[in-house]
C-alpha cells in the first residue's frame, strides 16, 4: 500500500491511546495515533517518525502517526495497513492461485472474518493480525492482552469443524526479522490457543514487510517458532 502526504517529525509524548504530540517544522501539534496498542518500546520521546498531512480541515488532527525508527529499523504501526497488506498480497496470487471470490468483513455464524476466500476449489476464512513487537530480531504478537484474538482463533477453530480452511496471518510492519513467535509473556492463553488451533488444523502464516516512509509491502514469509 502506498501513502501520500508524508512527513518526517519527531515524537514528543502520547497523553492517551489516541493523541500524540509532535515537532514539525519546529511547532508542537496535535497527532493521530493509528494504533490503540501500548507500542511503548516504539513511541519514545525524540524517536524519528513518519506522519501522513490531511487536507480535511473538518478533521480534529492535522497530522496521523504513521511509521517510526527503532534504532535503524523503519516500523509501520498504522493498524488499518495489514489488511490492506494482504489483500495486496492475495490478489497477487499470495496464497492462492485461483481466487473465484473474494469478501472482506464476512459474518460466519456469531464471528466477522477479515477475508472470506474461494479459491482452489476450497472455502476459507482468513483472520488478519498486524505485528509491531519486535524484541532482539524475534516478532511477538500481542503487546497486550488480547481476548479478542483469542476469541478469533477458537472462532476460526469452528470453521474447521465445519468444512472450511481456516488461515491466521500475522503482517509483521517492518523487515529482516529472524522468525515469529506468540508473545508468551504478555497473553500465555493467546499463544496457547493458538498452538491449539493448529493442532485442531487452523494454517498460521507470517509474512514480513517492506517498509519505507511512503509504502508498506508484503515480501516474504518468515519462519514461526510456537
């Protein structure tokens, strides 16, 4: 996915999960911040960033947080990218080679899918997470509790048991990591339920990403430790 309007700024502080405060050309202002996560490990008083400029003068903020530097690694935290992400990826023949219908937010039952693939002569239920947890080279997903994932994993764990391909993909927002694994530490029950659901048949799948101020693409699969 491609951005426009892009900035360069530094990070000041976040009074709460939706609000930072930035320095752009040598003024404080008011910033949205695309991600409800923690990111504490990212969002560092004079950590360099990428914002994305608005020309909609009915919005709050002027400016939304897109990307930032941790240490020399450029790190996308713009939640809304990794569904994008992948269905860029899918429509180049990703996972698939021969997609014959495609929905996106498709209700199954109780539960809402990102992705509802025909493709191959199979019916599948796609669940997308994006990662931004980055510890000595390894991806973690979650940085926070999160009994909503847990409730989309056992939900795809259903599809199974009625006929369907169920897929988890974790788009990890930043490149040249060493592998993937759940964040055992932060929610032991998430990773734990994932490796269930793997058992129980659900594919898990992790693709890294190329990422520059201005774009975020998937690039390759990478290995996941469970």
């Amino acid at each position: 996915m491609i951005y426009d309007n892009i900035r360069k700024a530094k990070f000041i502080d976040r009074p709460n999960r939706f609000i930072a405060n930035i320095e752009i050309d040598g003024k404080i202002e008011k910033c949205h911040v695309k991600n409800t996560g923690r990111c504490k490990e990212l969002l560092v008083k004079g950590a360099e960033i990428y914002v994305q400029e608005s020309n909609n003068k009915n919005r709050k903020t002027k400016y939304s947080l897109i990307s930032v530097y941790k240490g020399e690694r450029l790190i996308n935290i713009d939640s809304q990218a990794p569904n994008k992400v992948f269905q860029e990826y899918l429509l180049n023949g990703g996972l698939f080679q021969n997609i014959t219908a495609l929905e996106t937010e498709s209700k199954y039952n109780n539960s809402r899918f990102d992705f509802y693939v025909e493709a191959d002569g199979k019916k599948n239920f796609v669940e997308v997470k994006g990662v931004t947890l980055e510890e000595n080279g390894v991806a973690m997903f979650p940085d926070a509790p999160t009994e909503r994932g847990v409730k989309h994993l056992k939900e795809l764990g259903e599809c199974i048991d009625e006929g369907y391909e169920a897929y988890v993909c974790f788009i990890i927002q930043m490149k040249d990591v060493l592998y993937f694994t759940p964040n055992y530490k932060t929610h032991r029950i998430f990773g734990e339920t994932l490796k269930s659901m793997v058992k129980k048949g659900v594919y898990v799948l992790a693709l890294d990403c190329e990422v520059t101020k201005e774009s975020l693409i998937a690039r390759n699969r990478v290995g996941i430790v469970l």
